[in-house]
DNA sequence: ATGGGCACCTGGCTGC
DNA sequence: TGCAGCCAGGTGCCCA
C-alpha cells in the first residue's frame, strides 16, 4: 500500500497527536510481522516522550527521549490516531497508548509492515543505513541519477524502484512518473538521454509532491491517521487504467509484468 | 556488482 | 453458493 506519500501523510497526521506526548503503555497482539517484533519492545519504549516524527524513505521515526522507534507499513498497514476507549479491530497488531488518553493504533492485514526500537543514530541502523537519496531533496538530481544509470541494463522502471538509486519510488508512482517523462518503463536505465534522465527526475519530483498535496493514493485499504482515504487516485494516468484512454492522447493504456510488479504505459506518449 | 526470483501474509475479486 | 486461482501501495535475501 503505502509509498512515500502515504507515509509522508502518515506522519503528518501523527506528529502533532503524538510530539509532546509520553507512551503510557504499549500492547502487542499480533508479534509476528515482517520481522517479530523484540521482546522488550514494549519495556523499552514505556515513560519516553515523544520528540519528533521524522520520515527517511517509507520508514516512520519516532524520535523518543532515549531512542527511536522505526516503523514500516509494509504493503497494507495504516496508522490511526484514535480515542484509548476505541474498539479494537481485526489486523489491529500494536498500540501506543499516549498521556493524552489517544492511542495510536496500528492495523496491517498481511503483516509485511515492522516495528523496531533503535538506541543511538537511527539512519545507522542496517535498514536504513544503505538507502539512496530523497527524492524530495536536491541531492537527487539528474547527475546523480546518470552516475548510477551508467552501463546499467535494467529496465528504468526497476531501476527507479531500487531504494539504492532513490528512495520512496513505489509501483504506482514509478509508472506515473515515467509516463510524466513520456519513457517506456522497459527502456534500459544505462541508454536514456541526458535529457530523458532531466525529466524521469523532475517528474518523480513532481508526481510525489502532487500526491503529498493529495494526501496519497487510496486503491485498496489505505487510510489516513483519521480514517480517511487519499485523493491522488483521481490524478493517475496510467497506475491500473490498462485498456483504458490515455488522458493525453486517447490512445489505450497497455501493461505488463515487469520485475513481477504490473507496469502502465501509453505507447503512443512514451518512447 | 548485477539482475532475477522468492518469500512473507490476508482479503477481495473473478470465473468456473 | 462454493471454491480455486489470481492479484494487491514493499523489500530483504538468496541464487546464478
């Protein structure tokens, strides 16, 4: 489910209910999600107030007096800010009671979300410590998607997606972006133009900052810290609109699986 | 190093 | 109606 807008809205929608805030209590139901989830999880993270809520790649850090707390929504979990009294629902794995009498309560049908607790440099810790750049920040930029693209015979639509290239690029925007780009997502990343390289990086600029307006994409399960769904779907070009009319040119939308992920492009505006 | 494929898991939809 | 099969916003790991 969540890429980086999701997460992005995520975290904007848990920082003021939680910053301020001390953890009076943490209840697991479910341990076992991606990764189980530490014994001492809960010992760990109880009396700490929350200092921050900070996002590196699709990774939550919630920055705690002593530590960190690193979460993942994996592909179908979501974050809620809810009453303490709030009844619980299936999926809902881990609370995070607050001083405040809020709970954050976190639902993941699949699992493949995690949680851990980080003492010291959070963005050292081995899941964070090999990611690439921002997309959102300015140290991705065309010279530094050329240098990694160089003699490389991926499809750029997997290249993209490589959290070692640029991190936060997920099925649904990568195929959006490349179509704001008008590259055929199976062009090999190591034979585009300087200039085809210039717009793949603008365009994953803007589609992710569009959607973050949006407050994400909402297909399936997806929902905001208040339940509710994000808006960007309604400004997909190609993302699961195979067959359908390219809102540019009229011409049918095709896909394909590529890397075992399904891949949108219009033929006719991407070469 | 690079690229490809698998695994983890549940739920919703399709088609027989 | 029932059920098998397929698909889904991610990503770490193993293999050639």
């Amino acid at each position: 489910m969540p890429e980086l807008p999701e997460v992005e809205t995520t975290r904007r929608g848990i920082a003021d209910a939680v910053i301020g805030r001390t953890i009076t209590a943490v209840s697991i139901r479910e341990r076992r999600l991606r990764w189980r989830v530490a014994p001492g999880f809960e010992a760990q993270l109880v009396g700490q107030r929350v200092i921050s809520v900070a996002r590196r790649a699709k990774y939550l850090l919630i920055g705690l007096e002593r530590g960190t707390v690193l979460v993942h929504l994996g592909m179908s979990g979501s974050l809620r800010v809810l009453p303490a009294a709030a009844a619980v629902k299936p999926h809902d794995h881990v609370d995070l009671q607050l001083s405040s009498g809020h709970v954050v309560r976190y639902n993941d049908p699949r699992r493949f979300g995690s949680f851990h607790y980080v003492t010291g440099a959070a963005e050292e810790h081995q899941l964070l410590a090999s990611l690439g750049p921002e997309p959102l920040h300015d140290e991705f930029d065309a010279l530094h998607l050329r240098r990694l693209a160089r003699g490389r015979r991926i499809a750029v639509k997997q290249f993209i997606m490589d959290s070692h290239v640029v991190v936060g690029v997920g099925n649904i925007y990568a195929s959006e972006a490349l179509f704001r780009a008008g590259v055929r997502p199976g062009r090999a990343a190591g034979r585009l133009s300087g200039a085809q390289v210039a717009g793949i990086v603008a365009a994953i600029k803007a589609v992710l900052s569009e959607a973050i307006l949006q407050g994400g994409t909402t297909l399936r399960d997806y929902v905001n810290t208040d339940g509710l769904p994000g808006y960007f779907r309604q400004k997909l070009f190609v993302y699961e609109r195979a067959g359908e009319p390219c809102r540019n040119c009229g011409t049918a939308i095709r896909s394909r699986v590529q890397g075992q992920r399904a891949t949108y492009w219009c033929p006719e505006c991407q070469t």
